[in-house]
C-alpha cells in the first residue's frame, strides 16, 4: 500500500470528529440557551401572577371605596318664638345642626355643597346649606349647619296648631352629600350620600330628639 493511501483516512476521522465535537457543543449551548429562556419566562409569569394576586386583593381591600357615613351629632333650636299659643310668622325659626362625615377610605373625600331641607306634613318650610369642602382620608370632618324655618310655611300647614297644643312637634330633614373618592388616579367613584331624620322638638322643656337613618349609592 502506498504512503498517501494511509494518511487519507486518518484526516477523515478527524474531521468528523472535530464535526460531531463542534455539533455537540452547539447543541449544548442551545440547549443551555433554552433552559435559561424557559426559566426566564418562568420567572416573569410567576411575577404577574403575584402582581396579579397583590392587585386583586388591595383592590378589594385597601383600595375598595368604602361608603362614607354622615351622621346628625346634635340639632338645637336657638330660636322660636311663640305668641298667643302658635309661632309668630314675622320672625324664622334657627336650628343649628352638627353633622359629621366620617371618611374611612384611604383617601380623601370630596364633597360639593350640601343642602338639609326641612318638611313639614310634606310640604318644605325650610332649608340650610353648607359649602363643599374635603373629609381626609380615615378621618371624621364636623360641620356646623345654619337651618332656617319659615313659620308662616309651617302654620300653613292645617296640622300644625293640634300638634303644636300636644306639645310636641315633629319635622323630617334630609341632607344630600355628593361627592368623589380618588384613589392613587387609578379609581375613581362618585359617592352620594342621603341623611333622613325625623326631628321631634317638646314645646315645654324645648329638648330636640331626632332619629336618622341613611342611604348611599355609586
């Protein structure tokens, strides 16, 4: 056998060698390179899935609006006037009314004007208003309200002097709150408060009793 018919497989081998090593590698590169992109987009989705669940529960917890309360602290006649066994007509009847919103969001609330009208045997004989203001959050705001009654309304009322000579009489207020919770820009909800009462006011130790009871929509 001839010198150049030994050397020929001999270079052979080692090409398919040096091909299988350098196919070996690139597939382990691949390989590595697609453990890394799995584990990569692994880790992402089990990220969202948190910020998902975090979201979820701040959204129906922290961050729910929760409904503010507006509640009638104390109500006080500071002035009715009487002549002859009814209300003099020529001179309004004062009640001042303490009322207070109470903000349990963890942000502020908002409120426009707020109007409490007074009815009598369904008819309106007075009203008071009070400018918008803001309830910080997890706080109670207290406002004082100016209410002024008509007397002259009142006594139109058939009604009113057989009351007035029981003793005691009874007018229903309700007071409207709108307003706005913002949270952090992303939530935003308008918020409408109604406050009914029932005012009972003795005629003979001038002590005002009243009953209130609320409701609010989105």
């Amino acid at each position: 056998m001839g010198k150049g018919d030994q050397v020929t497989p001999i270079i052979a081998g080692a090409v398919h060698r040096a091909r299988s090593d350098e196919d070996e590698a690139l597939s382990g590169q691949f390989k590595l390179r697609q453990r890394k992109y799995l584990t990569c987009c692994g880790c992402a989705a089990a990220l969202l899935l948190i910020l998902a669940v975090v979201s979820l529960v701040l959204a129906f917890t922290v961050f729910r609006v929760k409904n503010p309360i507006v509640g009638m602290n104390q109500l006080t006649v500071t002035r009715l006037e009487m002549a002859n066994g009814t209300l003099r007509k020529d001179v309004n009847v004062t009640l001042l009314a303490d009322v207070s919103i109470k903000n349990p969001n963890v942000a502020a609330f908002r409120f426009g004007n707020t109007t409490t009208t007074i009815y009598y045997g369904g008819s309106e004989v007075g009203e008071g208003r009070t400018p918008g203001g803001k309830a910080p959050a997890r706080r109670t705001l207290r406002l004082n309200m100016t209410l002024e009654v008509v007397p002259a309304k009142l006594v139109a009322v058939p009604t009113i002097l057989k009351e007035i000579g029981t003793g005691a009489l009874t007018v229903e207020s309700r007071t409207r709150v709108e307003g706005r919770v913002k949270i952090m820009n992303m939530i935003r909800k308008k918020v409408v408060v109604m406050l009914n009462c029932t005012i009972t006011y003795n005629v003979t130790s001038q002590g005002v009793h009243e009953a209130c009871w609320r409701h609010v929509s989105f």
